[in-house]
C-alpha cells in the first residue's frame, strides 16, 4: 500500500529525530530474509537499544540532510534495512553478528564519527567490546588480587585444620628456651669452682703457723 505525504513525512521525522541522538549508522541489504528471521533481528536490535527499520531510500536521504549521516546518501541503493544507534557500536554489532549466521543479509556501507565506513571497517567496530563487557572486564581485574588472597587465606586455615607443621618463626622460639638450661648450668657451676681457692687458703695458712711452732 502507496505511502501518503502524511505517513512520509512522519517517518522521516522519527527517523530524523533517531538520527540526532546517534552515533553510528549501518546499511545491509535483505533480500530473501524470511519475516521471522528479521523478527528475531527486531528482537535483538530492541534488546540492544538499536533503531531497526526497513526504509525507503528516498525517506531515509530526506531524514539524513543536514546531519552527519548525509554522506551515506550514495550508500543508500538497493532494498535496505537501517540500523542506526547511540551507542557507538551497537549498531555495527547486532547486524554484523546476525549476518554471521545468516548470509542472505549483507552489510553494504555504516558510518561512525562523521567517517564513512566499508564492509570491512563495519565489521571492525563491530569487533569492539561494548561497554557493559569492557565494565565486566574491568571488574574481574580488580576482583583477581581479592580473589588470590581468598584462596591463600583458605589454604592457610585449611593448614591449620589438618594440623600443619608451625610456621618457621614459632619453631626457632624453643630453640632459645632449650639454651637457657646450659648457661644455667655454667653459672651455677662457676661459685663452686670460685670456692675451691677459698678451701685452699686456711691449709697453707696453718703450714706457716706449724713452722715457727718447731723452733
């Protein structure tokens, strides 16, 4: 069914008012593509917050004029499916991984940043980790010291519960103890070995007291 003035002009407003809050634009050709294939695709694209319309070229160049998408207007031949994003690669990602199990749609052109993008550079954004698995990323490096010194802790108290030999330091403290009795030993040892002289002394002093006493 023809397409009123009222009904173009309202589409080329939505599409317009997509267009100003977007990042990246990606054009792929469907041709062939069974209805419930592009309504798993819908399904997809809404999931990853992605504009997904099947447009007529002449709607979609009059929504691009006069924004940074304009340059797609050559681009824009051939029966197309727009998908247009804010997030800068969501876009490039939805229809790339889609087309990767389904050959009939065909990437054609993308732009992203104001820069024209080929087949070849939308698939390369499209290989780009998307914020929430860069975050996921991110988390699981802070997480790893957390996560090693849990295990190290674990290791300890399962040492313990299996009755692991004492660490090094309280091992040597007895050692120090078992010492003590020696030096024990020798200093009791060295009053009586001073008492010895002290015996002595009274033997020699009675030898010179007997002397005179025999004269």
């Amino acid at each position: 069914m023809p397409l009123n003035v009222q009904d173009k002009k309202a589409i080329v407003a939505d599409v317009g008012a997509q267009l100003a809050g977007a990042q990246t634009v990606v054009l792929a050709e469907y041709r062939g593509i069974p209805v419930e294939q592009l309504t798993k695709l819908r399904a997809s694209a809404r999931d990853q917050g992605v504009y997904l319309r099947v447009l007529k070229n002449t709607l979609a160049r009059r929504a691009a004029q006069g924004t940074q998408f304009e340059p797609l207007a050559d681009s824009m031949v051939g029966p197309l499916i727009y998908g247009i994003s804010a997030d800068p690669i969501a876009s490039a990602k939805v229809l790339q991984n889609f087309a990767k199990t389904q050959d009939k749609l065909v990437i054609t052109a993308g732009l992203y940043n104001g820069k024209l993008l080929d087949v070849a550079g939308v698939k390369a954004l499209a290989t780009i980790p998307s914020r929430d698995e860069l975050l996921s990323q991110l988390l699981g490096v802070m997480l790893a010291p957390v996560s090693a010194m849990a295990r190290v802790l674990g290791a300890v108290a399962a040492q313990k519960a299996e009755g692991a030999p004492a660490p090094v330091a309280e091992v040597a403290a007895p050692a120090v103890e078992a010492a003590a009795p020696a030096e024990v030993v020798a200093e009791a040892a060295a009053p009586e070995a001073a008492a010895e002289p002290a015996a002595a002394a009274p033997e020699a002093g009675t030898e010179a007291n007997e002397t005179p006493a025999a004269e």
